[in-house]
C-alpha cells in the first residue's frame, strides 16, 4: 500500500558529501507541509509588512487638479501626453471637465501654505462668469453630433438606394426620396447649430489669456509644494522600511544561524529552517528593494528608458544584453546547482558505494587496488594502520586518519 509517510530506507554516510542527486530526506508529505508553511508565511508575512505603513502618518496627498500643474525637468507638464486632445487645445472641453472648486475644498495643508487656495479662487470667479457659456455650449454640441450622426446614417442609406435604383429594383428598402429630404432637413438644422457653437467659442476664448496667467502662477505655486511633499513621502517610506527591516533583521539572522548550525550537524531538520530563512529573506529582499526603488531606482530606470528609447541602436543592444543576462542568470543557477551535485568527492563517493570506478565506472567487485578498466588507483594501504583506504577520501575507514591516500 502506498505511504506518503515513508522515507528512503537507503543507508547513508551523514557526516560528509556524495547523497545522491536523486536522494529525498523529507516524505512527500513532509514536502507538502513545508510548501504550505511557505505559503502562508509569504502571505502572513507581506500582509504584516503592509500594515506596518498604517503605523506612520502617511503625508495627506494633494488635490487631483494638482497633477495639471507639475512639470518635469524638461518643463513640460506630464500629463499633456496622457489626456484627450481638447485638453490641450479646446478650452471649452477643458472646462467642461475640470471643476476648480472641487480642488479648492479638498487642498492638504501643503498646498494651503503653499498659497494655492487663493489662486484657485481667482480661477474659480473666472469659471463662474464663463459657465452658462460653457453648458450651452456643451448642450448644443450634442445636439450637433447627434444630428451629425443622423446625417451620416441618412446618407448612407441614400447611397444604398442610389445603387437600388440603378439595379432597378421594383421595391427598394431605401428610396431616395425620403433619405434626400432627411438630409436636407438635417443640414438645414445643422446650420444655425455650428454658427452658435462658433459664437459662444469665441466668448470662451477671450478668457484664455486670463486662465494661461493664473495656471501659470499655480505651476510656479506649486514647485515647492511637489518637492515638500516629496521630502514628506521619502521621509513616510523610510520610516515604513526602517519599521519593516527591524521587525524583519532579527528573526532572519536567528533563523539564518540556526540554519548554518543545523546545516554543519546534516540535521534532518534543515529542511524546515531552510523554508523559515526563505519567507524571512524574500521579506527582507521585498523590503529592501522597495524602498530603493522608491528611493532612486525608478527614477533611474524612467531615464535609463527616455535615454535608450532616443537611439533605436541602444535599445537593440539592451534588449541583446538582457538575453545574455538572462543567461547568465538561469545558467548560473544552474552551474552552481549542478557543481555542488557533480563534486568530485560526492561522485567518489557515490560511485564507490555503487561498487564502480570513480573513473570509468566498470565494477570493482574483481578489483584490488586497481581498476581492471582504466587504471586507476582505487585503494591504498594507510600509513597509520597499514589496512586498505579508499584512495581520494579523506578519511580512513579503520582508524580515521586524516592522512589522504596517494
């Protein structure tokens, strides 16, 4: 019957190099519990780190109008790239979806003592003088792109009726006739339509000039107002990392010396301190490298990428250098990985157990001191008990001299 409790009956030396590759120490169940315990301490452990940030108090953000006043080191604002065109270029549409007075009733106190508030008020008298102007003009241009979309419809309705009537069809789905009228009476009410909305744009932009001066004032405000509150967030997320790294620090090097000395004694119960130091070390590793990358690490990478992004050559050498480091990497693993597996004192060993040449691998049970095969010298006489030792251990299995056999 099938025992996920039961182990390898193999005997095997403890105190020295040479387990087989294919040797397991731990039941399958075993194995199974030690996945879940890691699971649940990653888990435990990220949702702790998490709720250390509530512990500081986290700097108030700034209004959501704020981010149309940030500019970066080329002076452009950033989000000009990210919203619809209008934004940039319609100050009607602009309007319509920008609402300063909502920005000037949630400010942080950073912007109050920035002078932000009062540059919004200006802003906000000038919006209220220009917003029945700007719901009109919203309200008759959906009316226009409604009328606009049944003109569109209308006239392709007339175009299947125009090849209707050349294929002389005795009753075609859509005559010309209405679909002409239809037309007719769609650009007669579009019109007085487009005339208007010209009208109540040009009232709007008279007040361009007004808006480009106090955006202009609010862009200057708010300089120093980013740069405090980003001293204030770098100052929040050190004090978060320095909570992280010593709730962490302490329990990784105790796990991680219990780990060397269990290790040194091959104890059977590496296997579960080994898991322990692996939740502890991906924490510490998460936190560590978190705060980095909110430290500089983005920053660097943003550049890194608006550098090579510029010439098309450098970005092909970035990419040709990352498959090389991945090898590097995954290959690397692996070396070390295979390395530790393929020691020569633990192929001696296995081979030797196996009865075969550490050589060749051609049986021993015939042999002497010699491989029949290749050679090789497979037994001495050890100089301080004079009985045979396995040539290339270190030891001596009858009295333990430390003497290697030549």
């Amino acid at each position: 019957m099938f025992n996920l409790f039961k182990k390898n009956q193999e005997e095997i030396s403890r105190t020295t190099p040479g387990y087989e590759e294919t040797e397991r120490r731990t039941p399958k169940t075993g194995i199974i519990l030690l996945i879940l315990m890691f699971i649940a301490g990653i888990y435990f452990g990220l949702y702790a780190m998490d709720d250390l940030s509530n512990i500081p108090d986290r700097p108030k953000a700034l209004s959501s109008c704020s981010y149309r006043y940030q500019t970066n080191t080329a002076g452009e604002r950033p989000y000009e790239n990210k919203l619809p065109t209008y934004y940039e270029e319609d100050l009607v549409r602009s309007l319509a979806y920008e609402d300063s007075n909502n920005c000037a009733i949630r400010l942080s106190p950073l912007e109050e003592a920035g002078g932000v508030a009062a540059l919004y008020q200006r802003r906000i008298t000038i919006e209220q003088q220009i917003d029945p102007v700007v719901t009109e003009y919203i309200q008759l241009d959906n009316n226009l792109q409604s009328i606009r979309s049944q003109i569109e419809r209308a006239t392709g309705e007339y175009g299947v009726g125009l090849q209707e009537k050349q294929a002389e069809i005795d009753k075609p789905i859509f005559p010309t006739t209405p679909s002409q009228q239809s037309i007719v009476q769609l650009r007669q009410r579009e019109a007085p339509l487009v005339s208007r909305l010209n009208q109540l744009r040009m009232q709007v932009d008279a007040f361009r000039p007004a808006f480009d001066a106090i955006d202009k004032d609010l862009t200057t405000a708010y300089k120093p107002v980013f740069k405090a509150h980003e001293r204030a967030m770098r100052w929040y997320e050190f004090k978060v990392f320095l909570l992280q790294f010593l709730l962490i620090i302490p329990f990784f090097f105790l796990a991680l010396r219990k780990y060397l000395e269990l290790h040194r004694k091959n104890s059977p119960y590496t296997v579960i301190i080994t898991t322990i130091v692996a939740v502890l070390g991906l924490l510490l590793l998460k936190t560590v490298l978190f705060w980095f990358w909110g430290l500089f690490l983005a920053e660097i990478l943003r550049v890194l990428i608006e550098w090579f992004g510029k010439y098309n050559i450098l970005r092909s050498l970035l990419f040709y250098f990352g498959m090389f480091l991945s090898f590097a990497i995954f290959g690397g693993a692996v070396y070390f990985l295979q390395k530790k597996i393929f020691d020569p004192r633990r192929v001696i060993i296995r081979r030797f157990r196996a009865k075969e040449c550490p050589q060749c691998q051609t049986n021993l049970d015939l042999a002497a001191m010699y491989c029949p095969n290749c050679g090789a010298h497979t037994r001495a006489v050890c100089a301080h008990c004079g009985k045979d030792r396995f040539v290339g251990l270190p030891f001596c299995p009858h009295c333990g001299d430390h003497t290697e056999a030549q």
